[in-house]
C-alpha cells in the first residue's frame, strides 16, 4: 500500500491512532558506525540504524524515530533534540552538494557574471537548525516518512532558496538597507553604483535577477524532493507547495495595495489578512510540505494547522512589535519609516485621540526623524496598542501549545512542538 493511502480517513475524529502506536524496541547502538553519520545520542556517535524503531503501516515496515513513539516516560526532549540534530547535519551536507553543482556552472560563465554568481554562492546564510527545515523534516515523521529519505531535505533547501528570494524582493519593495546587520542586496549594489559612473538602477536590478535566480534553484531542489517519494504523494505536495507561493505572493499583494491606497487610515481586517496569511507560510506551510510529501491525508494535516496557525500568527505579531520597539541585538526598528500594514498601527488608531491619531498618520514616511519616531512609539504605548499586541502574542502561543498537546501527536513530537513554540518567539528581541 502507498504512503499516500496508508491513513484511515477520519481516523483524527476517532482518536487517530499513529502508525507507530505500536513500535518495537529501539535499534541497538552496538552497530558500526556509518562514514556519513555525526548524528550524537545517549550512546555516542552512532550509526544510521540507531535510534529508530520499525512501524507496520498497512502492512508495511517503516522505520520512524524511536523518539516520536516512544511511550514509556523516557526522556523524550532530549531524544527529540537528537533527531533534530541529526537532521541538521544531514540537511547542511545536502545544501553544500546542491551549491557545489551552482560552482560548477558558474566556472563556465563570462565575467562579471561568474565572480558574481559565485558572490551570491557565498553569502547565501547558513543558519543552523533553521525552523522551516525542521518543521518540514517533522511533518514528514509525523505522516510516517522515512527517517533518511533525502526528500524532507530538498523540500527543505527549495524552501530555503525560494525565501531568501523573497528577502530580496522585500528589502526592494521595503527600500531597506540592511537585513542580518549586513547590507541588502540592492543596497550593496547601488552602493557600487554610485561609486562608479554607471547609469539605470544598477542596485535594483542584479538583485531582481539575484532574487530570480534564487526561485529558479528551489524549483529545481524541490523537483528533486518529488523524485524521491512516491508517485502518488507528488500531486499532493506539489499542491502545498504552489499554496506557499500563492500565500506569500497575496500576503503582500495586499500589504502593497492597501498601503498605497489607503495609507495609513487602511481596516484591521486588512492588516490581520496579512498576519494570517504570512503566518501560514512561517509556520503551517513547512509543516504541511513534509506532511504531504511523506502521504499525510486530512486529520493530520487538521492537527497541523491547528498547531501551526496560531505559532505563525504569534510570529509574525512578534516580528511586527520587534520591527518598532527591537533591541540593538535583533534587527533595526525601523518599520515606523516603512508603507506596510501592521496591527500595532491598526490597535492604536482603534483607541487613539485625534490628537494621538494625527502622530500615527506619520508612519511609513521614510523622512521620519528619530524624534518623531519616538513620537509614534510613545503613541503605540499611550494607547495600551504594545500591551495589546504581547497579550495576543502570548495568547496565540498558549493555543498553538494546547494544540501540541492534543493525543494526536506522539510524545516526543508534543515535546518537540510546545519547545519550538518558545524557539520560535524567542528570535525577537524587544526593548523594555
């Protein structure tokens, strides 16, 4: 029987039992070890075989993490820890391959194009452990995918590619200058440009084309996610992956429109489209692209995205506080000089004074000065629009908690859910 048709429909309303509700023991760690494991456990540095447990799913043996079915009141944070770090240092070696073969084909190109295609090679940023990879590999494992398929991993890469292109169109559109305490890609390039006598938008336009490229490579790493499941998973996947695009494509799509014609004075609910739809692609999307790729059918994706709507929302909210009250450690406050929607301005004009109300019609000027800046701040305070925000922040991680914790998930992928909660919070810093 396929993975895609393993799941017993409506089994999420009867309880859902796992397929690997019913694991033998563990794989011992006495085996040799493989050339290509770094993978680290209670035993030391093991092999490919340990830590994983066989699963009968519609007849079929499966070996899944022994971690994520484990029920015997064991340590199952730090087995989950484990496995995620076993990814890590599967999914890194992957990328490296997956740049190299870019090495290549640039060696062939003219100058300037080859120096500056292998620029782009280089300064692509490794982050280690980042959350859409491991958000993705967990969906797979938690609809039964195999612990070593290489899929998860270039699910994870295309997504990886395709958002850094989308940085770069954000930090044009946004005018921003710097992303990561770095310079931007248009802003490094123009900064070229007016060093030398060179007319157009030279800045602007090699990120465009910087910006295409990247989307170019995670359509063909994701091509490669699809040649390594099951045929019958492909229609699936592939239909979670366009709803990314399309997602993040409408999410701002309305941010632009509304802001240029409506300014400042746009509708909550404009400003909560965008929060929902930018969460789904933080949070649920990667989940789901794991899910679908290993066969996941409804009630698990159900559970998903009872989990993961509300961790996005919860993020993106977050992010929206950082980018007006953030600490120097965390990336430049300077939304306020910024045309996009945000629901600390919609809070505020929600309980604003005209006079108060004349301050937030500042927002989005790029002129703003630093006094007017903590104008605006001092407004947001005023009107209880931060507290507002941090509540509903922790609301929504309360929920996406109490959804990890539901019996749909197996012990260590609760354990694994609720931490990521606060892992994902965690990345923004915030001022007192």
């Amino acid at each position: 029987m396929s993975p895609c048709s393993s799941w017993r429909a409506g089994a999420f309303r009867s309880g859902w039992a796992s397929p690997w509700s019913t694991p033998t023991a563990p794989v011992s760690c006495d085996g040799p070890e493989s050339p290509t494991s770094s993978a680290i456990s209670n035993c030391g540095t093991i092999s490919r075989t340990a830590h994983y447990a066989d699963a009968r799913d519609g007849g079929r043996r499966r070996r899944v993490p022994s971690a994520l079915v484990r029920r015997d009141g064991g340590d199952n944070d730090m087995d989950a820890r484990q496995i995620m770090d076993y990814y890590a240092s599967s999914v890194v070696p992957l990328r490296s391959r997956i740049l190299d073969e870019h090495r290549e084909l640039a060696a062939d190109l003219p100058e300037p194009a080859r120096s500056s295609l292998m620029a782009v090679i280089e300064e692509l940023p490794v982050h280690r452990l980042p959350a859409r990879p491991v958000l993705t590999y967990l969906g797979w494992l938690l609809a039964g995918g195999d612990a070593e398929s290489q899929a998860p991993a270039y699910a994870a890469i295309a997504s990886e590619f395709f958002h850094e292109a989308g940085l770069i169109y954000d930090d044009i559109v946004d005018s921003s200058h710097h992303r990561r305490q770095q310079p931007t890609v248009w802003a490094a390039y123009a900064s070229l440009h007016a060093e030398e006598p060179w007319a157009g938008s030279f800045g602007r336009g090699v990120a465009l084309w910087q910006g295409a490229l990247l989307l170019r490579w995670a359509e063909d790493a994701f091509a490669r996610a699809l040649l390594a499941v099951e045929p019958s998973c492909v229609s699936g996947a592939q239909h979670v992956w366009r709803r990314s695009a399309a997602d993040l494509w409408a999410s701002q799509h309305i941010d632009l429109v509304v802001s240029a014609k409506e300014g400042n004075t746009s509708s909550p609910g404009s400003a909560e489209r965008v929060v929902t739809l930018k969460g789904r692609y933080v949070a649920l999307l990667p989940l789901q692209i794991g899910c679908a790729l290993a066969g996941g059918e409804p009630p698990l994706m159900a559970a998903l995205s009872a989990y993961a709507e509300p961790l996005g929302r919860a993020y993106i909210l977050r992010n929206d506080l950082e980018g007006v009250f953030g600490t120097s450690r965390s990336k430049p406050p300077n939304d306020l000089r910024e045309r996009r929607l945000s629901m600390l301005i919609e809070y505020a004009r929600t309980m604003a004074t005209p006079v108060q109300a004349r301050v937030l019609d500042l927002a989005g000027r790029e002129d703003l000065s630093d006094t007017q800046v903590s104008e605006i701040k001092s407004v947001l305070e005023a009107t209880g629009a931060r507290d507002r925000a941090e509540r509903a922040v922790l609301m929504l991680a309360k929920d996406a908690r109490v959804a990890a914790g539901w019996g749909a998930f197996p012990d260590g992928a609760r354990s694994l859910l609720e931490r990521n909660v606060d892992t994902a919070l965690s990345f923004h810093d915030l001022a007192p």
